[in-house]
C-alpha cells in the first residue's frame, strides 16, 4: 500500500489513539483479526484513520464477549443488521449473567 498520500499512525500512535497495548494490535496481525494498513520495507506497520471505525466496532463486539471467530466473521462481511444482532445476543447472555450473580448475592 502506498504511504505517500495518506495520513498513517504507527503502531504505537494508533495504539494510544484506540486505548489498547501494542500488543494487542499485533496479537491481532498475527490471528488474521485485525491487520494493519500495510508495512514498511522496515517490518515497522501502519494503520490508517479510516481503520479506527472498524477497531471501534471490534472493541465494542469484544467487550460484549464475542469470541474471535464471531469477530473474524463478522469483519469479512460488515453490516449493521448483523452488528445489532450480535450485540443482542450477546446483551442477552450479559444480562442472564448478571442475573445469576444477583441470585448467588442474595
């Protein structure tokens, strides 16, 4: 991918930019969730501004306990339809969750 033109991050800068370590982003590279734009002859990645949606999405996903190959599938084929009904989903086993705690509490 051609660096000239765009505004990039490095790793480190969209990292900070997105609230996760370093690590995660390359965990990530690694499992085929969530590549980066493209690399430098260096190895060094590069993440565009444009990727910051769909990282917020896959946060957002991930928060509510979508496993990773939920995400990975969801990531091939995006649409809104499917990201509401996965966040109900998961809303669903959140609050049955939240459910039980209260009953062992009581």
């Amino acid at each position: 991918m051609e660096r000239k033109n765009t505004k990039t991050l490095t790793t480190g800068e969209f990292a900070s930019y997105v609230g996760v370590k370093k690590d995660t982003l390359f965990y990530y590279d690694k499992i085929n969730l969530f590549k980066p734009a493209g690399k430098l002859l260096n190895g060094y990645r590069y993440y565009t501004y444009d990727q910051i949606k769909s990282f917020s999405t896959l946060q957002s996903l991930r928060k509510l306990g979508v496993s990773i190959e939920e995400l990975k599938e969801y990531l091939s084929s995006q649409n809104t339809h499917k990201f509401i009904q996965m966040a109900n989903q998961q809303t669903v086993i959140v609050e049955k969750e939240i459910e039980k705690l209260l009953q062992i509490q009581r």
